[in-house]
C-alpha cells in the first residue's frame, strides 16, 4: 500500500514554506489505519519488547494501539507538567525555544524492553530526549519505529544507531 496516497500535504503549516504532513487522513480511513498497527505489530511481535512509550501527542496514536497489538504496556511521554504522579525531565531545543519531556518515574523498571514509537521523525530531538528518558530509568531502547520520516532533516543522526524503521520517507 502507498501510505503517502493516505497523507495529507498542507503548504506553508504552520508558517510559510513549511509542507506539514497531516495524518489525520490516514487516521480517519479505519482499514489504513488498522493495517499500518497490524504491520507494525507483525514487525515487532518477536522482538521481546516489554514497552512501548509514545510522546504526546501523536505519538500516541500510534505507540497506544501498537501496544496493544503487542499486548504490553504503554509508556506516555509527556510534556512538562502534565502527568500527576512524580517525573523525571529531559529539556530539549525547539525551532524557536525550548521545551521540557517528562515521565513517571516508576514508568520503567531497569532492563525492561522498550520501542519510542511516533508518527513523525523530523530532527530527532523529542526522540532523543525519549530516549534520554527511558535510559534514566534503566531502560533498554530496542528501537524507534516512526509513519514518516523526513529523511532531509537527518534526524537519525541524533539518536546514536538505535534501530529506526520508517513507513514513508519525504
């Protein structure tokens, strides 16, 4: 299936010269959506994971069913000041400012087995303040699995050759 058939390309959101790729599309067709968690499932069904931990928002769509699918848990990864129980926090560099990840500290035991799981790997940097996280914690990443990647913006290059699987590049 061409998965970009199912993306919705919005010119110059949120400002000029930006091409935003909207998943709300893929989301609203059931069939897409389902077939896109059942492959991802299919991939990672073997793999030993313990968790999946998402950050909001989209990551969410994406890290909660797979988990599911999985039948794990789900980690949220939030932004600061958000969750009720006690955090850690990572801060981590916007376009244009600065922003704070956070997430339950008793989230994660040490040695459990975890997948970042997005809709979007842009530059890199909410996941490797994900990763940040989940490394605190004792975590062990096994990999970051994404819908899109935008490949030009070579976000892989921040996350240290963690295994990352992408449906469609841009």
């Amino acid at each position: 299936m061409n998965l970009k058939e199912h993306i919705r390309v919005i010119p110059d959101f949120p400002q000029p010269g930006i091409r935003f790729k909207d998943i709300t599309t893929l989301l609203n067709n059931g069939p897409v959506y389902k077939e896109v968690i059942d492959h991802l499932a299919q991939r990672y069904r073997d793999s030993g994971i313990d968790l999946v931990a998402g950050p909001e928002a989209r990551g969410f769509v994406i890290g909660a069913p797979l988990a599911y699918a999985l039948g794990v848990g789900f980690v949220p990864i939030r932004k600061s000041g958000k969750l009720p129980g006690e955090t850690i926090e990572v801060g981590y560099d916007l376009e244009y400012g600065k922003d704070k990840l956070a997430m339950h500290k008793d989230a994660i035991r040490p040695g459990q087995r975890v997948l970042i799981a997005d809709d979007l790997l842009a530059t890199g940097g909410t996941i490797a303040s994900t990763l940040q996280l989940i490394r605190q914690l004792g975590g062990d990443v096994v990999g970051a699995t994404f819908l899109i990647e935008l490949s030009y913006l070579n976000g892989r290059e921040k996350l240290g050759g963690i295994e990352i699987e992408s449906l469609v590049q841009y």
